[in-house]
C-alpha cells in the first residue's frame, strides 16, 4: 500500500507555542474548568449549573456531509479538545491570516446559549440572569481571538441584523462554563506536515508564506473492489495535528467513478507505540462492501510499520449513541479483533474505545 511515513519527527506543537503569545490568566484558569474524560463537568456560576442532557454530535454529521460533497481532495477534521487547544488553534488562524497563507483551519465551535443572546446589538455574548431560559446548543464560526486575548470572535448565523453586522465575540471565562464542544476542517493540500519543521521557526511572514503553500503530497493505489467488475482506489495523504503534537494520516477510498465511498483519519502518536483511529466513517451508500475493513486493515498495516504495539479507536456519539446503530458497530470492532469498552467520554464526545493488540 505504499511505503508509510516515519514516525519520529520533530515537534512542531512546542515550537509553534513558543511563538504564540503567551495565554491569559482566564484562558489559563478555563483548562481547570473542561477537564478531558468521562468525568468532566461544568462548574456553576452565580446560582447556574448547567447540565445539559449529553446529545449526539450533529457537528459531526455536517462535516461529514461537506466531506463528501466537496470535491477537495484533502480535506479532513479533528476534535478540538479543551478551550486550551481552542485558543492555540486561533492563534495559529491568526498567525496563517497575517501571512495570506492558504488553507487557514475552518473552526466550528458548539456553545451553549440563553435567550438575551437573541437581543444582542452588538453581539456580545452576556452571562445568564438567574432562571433565564436556556437555548439548544449552538454553533458558530470561530473566527480569531480579540485584542486583548480575552474573548473569542465568530460569525453567527442569525443573519446581519444580528450583533456586529453577524458577527460576535464571546468571553473566555464564559466558555469556561458554557463550552461544549469545537471541530476544525483542514485542507491539507498545504500546510503543517512534519516534514515541514521550519514552519515554526519562521518569524517573516513571507517565509512563512512560502513554506506553508508547498503541496503536501498524495499517494494512490488501485484496489479491486469487493464485487465483480469495481475498482477502488486508495488515497493517503499526511498531515499534522497541533493539539496531539503528531501526525495525522487520512486515508480514503474512492471507487471507479471518483465517489468518495469512506474514510480513516489515524493519528501516530508521537514518541509512543500507539496509534489512534480518531474517525473511520463509510458513506451509507457503500456500507456492507467491506470498505470499512479495508480503511481499518490499511491503517492497522501502516501503525505496525511504524513500530505501533497498540491501536486504539474512537467511537463516537453519533455513531454508537444510537441503539439501531451500536450493534453493527459492535459487530463491526469485535470482527476486527477490538475489545469495547463502553465508558461515555466528553472533548471529544464518545459512546466507546475499542482497542487491540497489533
């Protein structure tokens, strides 16, 4: 399937930090606010608890959906993890829109809201009163961090009548509380590869510039097709992946006529012996033609090139959240050698892992 990228590589994550501003004391204070795992919680305020009910990651389906439709060939996304992870990748959006580089990351980022929102002239986002009623979660576009450092700009979709002409920022501190959950879509055409160290020592915007719009590579292989007379074929590409510090490789299938039919995003975990299945998704259309096991085994055969004892997979909410739907997943990882361990997880929101020896 072609020859798999190494996995030891320089650490772009610590240098490009180097070079961020430094975090303020709220952002700091908000990482002891969202804590990672199954037991993380979101503090009161003033009298507030919110506990929303747990609910499946819609986000998820629509970058799915774009995924499909668009005909870039290098997309891919990720979970943003914790408002820390949130506040680097803006900078970094920052950074990439000062220079005019391509490819800037496309951020989604999902909130919780209350009805004064709705009456908001210049649409900053205002701490709840006591007993104000509380919205659906909402999701807006991440668009860059204010001044001061202090609030998160986006765009929202209640059209221009809305806030600052559509748009808004939001407080750190009330993120801290209120943040459920945020995606970036990449295109990796350009970029952060790790091949690419020197991105992060560049202090002139035109060299930044310069090394950012170098294609990043695709690598293809022809594929016979489960059925009689199809052709699939294989596409790797590599990227990089500034929250996990490692390199992320996509891989996706396509069939005879171009279609997109699924796709595995594999993180490599730098300096350790495990990979990480972060999404593996097969179009509706294509399920029950093996095109799950085939992005499985493809990503498994590359973790053991690369030295990995340990290969772990997510499953998310909107996959195994759904009862019709958490029998064929299990189906699915059990046929596959993994052992399930169905433990509910938020940032990012997960049913289950599956992990398995390789």
């Amino acid at each position: 399937m072609g020859r798999a990228q190494p996995r030891a590589h320089t650490s772009l994550r610590f240098r490009l930090c180097n070079a961020w501003p430094a975090r303020s004391e709220v952002a700091a204070a908000s990482d002891a606010a969202i804590q990672h795992g199954p037991d993380a919680r979101v503090p009161a305020r003033e009298g507030h608890r919110w506990a929303a009910e747990r609910e499946r990651s819609t986000q998820l389906f629509g970058f799915r959906t774009l995924r499909f439709l668009l005909q870039l060939p290098q997309l891919w996304y990720e979970p943003i993890r914790s408002i820390d992870e949130l506040i680097d990748y803006l900078h970094l959006l920052g950074r990439l829109e000062r220079a005019y580089a391509p490819g800037r990351p496309f951020i989604r980022l999902i909130l919780q809201l209350f009805s004064s929102a709705h009456h908001s002239p210049t649409g900053d986002i205002a701490w709840p009163t006591p007993g104000e009623p509380r919205l659906a979660l909402h999701s807006v576009i991440a668009t860059g961090l204010s001044a001061d450092g202090q609030s998160v700009k986006f765009a929202n979709t209640w059209g221009e009548s809305w806030g600052n002409r559509g748009n808004g920022t939001v407080s750190i501190d009330y993120l801290a509380q209120y943040f459920d959950q945020a995606w970036c879509m990449w295109n990796a055409k350009w970029g952060l590869a790790f091949y690419k160290p020197e991105l992060a020592t560049f202090s002139h915007d035109s060299d930044l510039r310069k090394v950012w719009k170098q294609v990043n590579p695709v690598f293809t292989t022809p594929l016979r097709g489960t059925r009689k007379g199809d052709r699939w074929i294989v596409e790797r590409f590599y990227s990089y992946s500034p929250a996990r510090d490692s390199s992320i490789e996509v891989i996706q299938m396509r069939n005879g006529y171009g279609l997109r039919m699924g796709w595995a995003h594999v993180c490599h975990v730098r300096e350790t012996d495990q990979s990480e299945i972060i999404e593996l998704f097969v179009m509706p259309a294509f399920r029950h033609q093996g095109v799950g096991s085939v992005l499985e085994g493809v990503a498994c055969d590359d973790a053991r090139s690369m030295s990995s004892t340990k290969m772990t997979a997510y499953l998310h909410d909107s996959d195994a959240g759904v009862l019709a739907n958490r029998g064929s997943t299990r189906r699915f990882a059990s046929a596959r050698g993994y052992t399930i361990r169905w433990r509910p997880m938020r940032n990012p929101h997960l049913s289950a892992t599956a992990s398995k020896s390789l």
